[in-house]
C-alpha cells in the first residue's frame, strides 16, 4: 500500500525487493588495563621506538585520516536509504508500481546480483588500499633502516678517529720518555717532575670528586629521559592500537558506502535502440523500428572532435511511423496511435529538446509511455486469444477506444463496454459507456466495479477479470 500511494522510502523498497545493504557502525576503541609496561625501557627499546614505532604511527595516522575523508563524503549516499523513491527518482517509482510481483521478484534478483558484483569490487579496492598501505610501512621502514646504518656508520668513523688519537698520544710518550736522560736540562727536569707530580695528585683528586659530581648529574638527566621516553612510548602504543582499529572499522564502512554509492546508477530506464550517429544527424527506432526519431545537429563546436559536447545545438527533431496499418493487427495500430497522441500533445519537440544537454530526458519520456502503451497492446492481444474465458465474446477497437462485448448465460445478460484511452494508460482511470442488449446490467453496475478496480499495471485484464467475477457468474 505505502509503495502504491508513493510514501515508501528507498530503503524500504529494497527491503521488498529482498536486496539487504547493513551499514556498519563505527567501533571504537579503548586502551586495555595490562597496556602498561612495568619494566623500564631498555636502550634497545628506546631504538624501536625511535626508528620503528614513531614512524609506522605517523602512517597509520595519515591512513586513518584518509579514510575518515571519505567516509565523512560517503555519508551522504548512505541517507539516501531514508527519502522517498519518489524525491530520488519518480520514474522508477512510476515504471515498478505498474510491476507484477514477478517482475518485481526479477527486479530484486538482478539488483542482488548487481550488488553482488559491487560488493567485490569494494573488497577489491579494499586489498588495493592495504597493499599501498603496507607499502608506505615498507618505504619508512627502509628509509629508517638507512638512517641507522648511516649513524652507526658515523659512530664508528668517530671510534677508528678516538683510537688513531690515543695511539699517536701514546707513540709521543713513549719518544719523549727515551729522550729525556739525553737532555742538558734532565736533572733540573726531574725537580719540576716531583713538584709537577704533587700538583697532579691534587688535581686527580679533585678531578675524581668532579667526575662522580657529573656522573651523578648525568644519571639524573637519563632518568628524566627514560621516564619521559617511557611514558611517551606507552601513549604511542595505545594510539597505535587504536588507530588499527579505527583504520578497520573505517575499512568495513568504506566497504558498505561504496555499494550504496553505486546503487542509484542501476535506477534507468530505456525503450529505444540507437541505429545512426553521425557529425550531421542521429537516428534512434522505437518499438520494434516502428518509430523513428531523426534528429538534425548544428555546426560542431571548436574543439569537439566527436559532436557530443552536450551545449551543441539541435536544428531539428522529427518522430516518423514506420508500421504498416494494413498489416499490422488492431491492436498494434492502437499502441502507435496513442504514442504520436502524446507525441503530438508535447507541442514543438525542438523546444524542448535545443541542445544535446536535453536529450536523454526527451529519449526517457518517450521511453516511458511507448513502454506502457507496449503492455497495453499485449493485454489486448491475451483478451483476443483468451476472452472467452472471461465471457468475452468481442474484442474490438476503434481509434483509441476498445470495445468489448460480454455475454453470459448464467446471467442472462450481454452487453457492450467501450473504453477511451489515452497515452496516460493506466496511470488514470478509463472513460467508460454500456450498452445494454440483453439483462439488466447497465452503467450503474458497471461504475461500480471499475471503481473498486486500483490503476496500475494490467488494468484492463484485471477490469475485465472483476466484470466476469461480480456480474456473470449468477442472474441478477
């Protein structure tokens, strides 16, 4: 009833179709009670950190920021599931409220199995985004490694430097030592070498006293280092944790936003075969090639190599029939005439359609009404081959009006219906006249079962249908 009246929502649409699309809601994070290391960090922790934790964080954070990108721009696909079908696309609403609940049940398995096919799509866009992931850890655990090598590359230069210097310090001595007893000054010497090895004394002390002061300074500060480091390290953990998990719900909901956004390409609707395109015109068959439409272009515009730029003009536009009357059954010449009935209703087509822009709302409009005039042609071919079941003896038609002819024995009653229609079939009700030949069925009892008959997709069969089952069936 609700999707009769137009008050269905998208979602609810797809649910009657049988097509399920759940949205994942985001999960969050908390940092687990046994995070915290009890043990102070080691040198070689302090390395990880500095060359393996710090920089995996900072990628994760961009990935993680990314994908909070797009998902705030997602979102707004995923309300689409709250409004109207009819705000989101009335032509879809108009062509599957007319569905029988097969076509409808068909609609549904080709929509899952489009879904299907975006849902892997999805997932393998997902894997691609790991893969780049992964490959920017690999990067910066690379340009890390380097880092390092070339550091400890530094250190060691700096120790080969340390030890040529404590082996030419140690060379010196050694000559200055041999050479001394050879010197005119020796004795001399060996006076300043007793008060010099006094004040030596003195200043070992002093300097032992000042290296156990710097020492002690020195552990203060490393200690201050260590805590900071420690505690810093702690808080890089808990927000790598739950940047990964952050990072996984935001890939789950990428995932289900990406189906949704493709959803709303699958509501299209067409009715016609392109036969022609050229740089002078385009050619397009309707209904089996019974119409054609030939459309006129303008001059092509700068810089438009294949005449589709969509503000290129169109000089004119011109519908043609090309169906036989004299061959073509009854009810197929009806079909045509009602479509050049609307045709012909929309006044100059070439104002409404100046330019390529509005050519496919043109091709559409048409498409919606050849599409139901079609089902109307097949519902009076099913009353020409089957009426007798119904207790139709005749089915004819007249212009744009068919005549059908009951008789009933069980009712005592025979009478001839004729019903106008219009290229708005079966979107309105039917103008209607009775008349009687035998019984007492007339405009009356007819009125009142066309009026209990709801618009929509088979409407005269099922006109036809409520006749036979309300007043032919017993003597009234």
């Amino acid at each position: 009833q609700k999707f009769q009246s137009g008050v269905i929502t998208v979602g609810e649409f797809l649910t009657l179709l049988q097509v399920h699309i759940p949205i994942q809601k985001p999960r969050h994070s908390h940092v687990p009670a046994n995070c915290a290391v009890s043990t102070p960090p080691t040198p070689e922790d302090l390395l990880y950190s500095q060359y393996i934790y710090r920089p995996k964080l900072r990628i994760y954070e961009e990935d993680c920021q990314a994908l909070s990108q797009m998902i705030d721009e997602l979102k707004l696909y995923a309300d689409v599931q709250d409004q109207l079908l009819v705000n989101v696309n009335k032509s879809l609403w108009e062509v599957m409220r007319t569905c029988s609940d097969e076509e409808l049940k068909s609609f549904g398995a080709e929509l899952n199995k489009m879904k299907s096919y975006f849902v892997k799509e999805s997932k393998i866009l997902a894997h691609n985004e790991k893969a780049a992931l992964y490959s920017k850890l690999l990067q910066s655990a690379q340009e890390q490694h380097g880092k390092l090598q070339s550091r400890m590359e530094k250190l060691d230069e700096l120790i080969k430097e340390a030890e040529s210097c404590l082996v030419a310090l140690e060379d010196e001595q050694v000559r200055a030592v041999f050479a001394a007893p050879f010197s005119h000054s020796f004795f001399p010497f060996l006076l300043e070498f007793k008060s010099l090895k006094a004040q030596e004394e003195d200043l070992q002390r002093v300097g032992v006293f000042l290296t156990d002061a710097l020492h002690l300074m020195w552990l203060a500060y490393l200690c201050r280092e260590l805590s900071d480091l420690e505690a810093e390290n702690e808080q890089m953990l808990a927000q790598m944790k739950q940047l990964q998990e952050e990072e996984k719900s935001c890939q789950e909901l990428l995932e289900t936003y990406e189906v949704m956004v493709f959803f709303p390409l699958l509501f299209s609707f067409t009715e016609w075969e392109i036969t022609e395109w050229s740089e002078q015109q385009a050619v397009f068959n309707f209904l089996y090639d019974a119409i054609e439409l030939t459309i006129v272009f303008g001059p092509p515009l700068d810089g438009d190599d294949f005449g589709e730029d969509p503000s290129r003009q169109i000089v004119s536009l011109n519908f043609e029939s090309l169906l036989d009357e004299e061959k073509a059954p009854p009810s197929s010449s009806l079909v045509q005439r009602l479509i050049f009935q609307f045709i012909e209703s929309q006044g100059c087509w070439q104002e409404k359609c100046p330019t390529l822009y509005y050519l496919p709302q043109v091709l559409h409009d048409v498409s919606l009404v050849v599409s139901r005039c079609k089902i109307l042609g097949e519902e009076i071919e099913f009353l020409e081959r089957w009426g007798g079941k119904f207790n139709l003896l005749k089915t004819e038609v007249d212009d744009t009006k068919v005549k059908l002819l009951f008789s009933a024995s069980a009712a005592f009653a025979k009478f001839e219906l004729t019903l106008s229609l219009s290229a708005d079939y079966p979107s309105a009700s039917l103008p209607f006249t009775v008349q009687k030949q035998i019984g007492n069925i007339g405009e009356e009892e007819i009125s009142a079962v066309l009026s209990s008959v709801p618009i929509g997709y088979h409407y005269l069969r099922r006109i036809v249908s409520l006749i036979h089952q309300n007043l032919l069936q017993a003597p009234r």
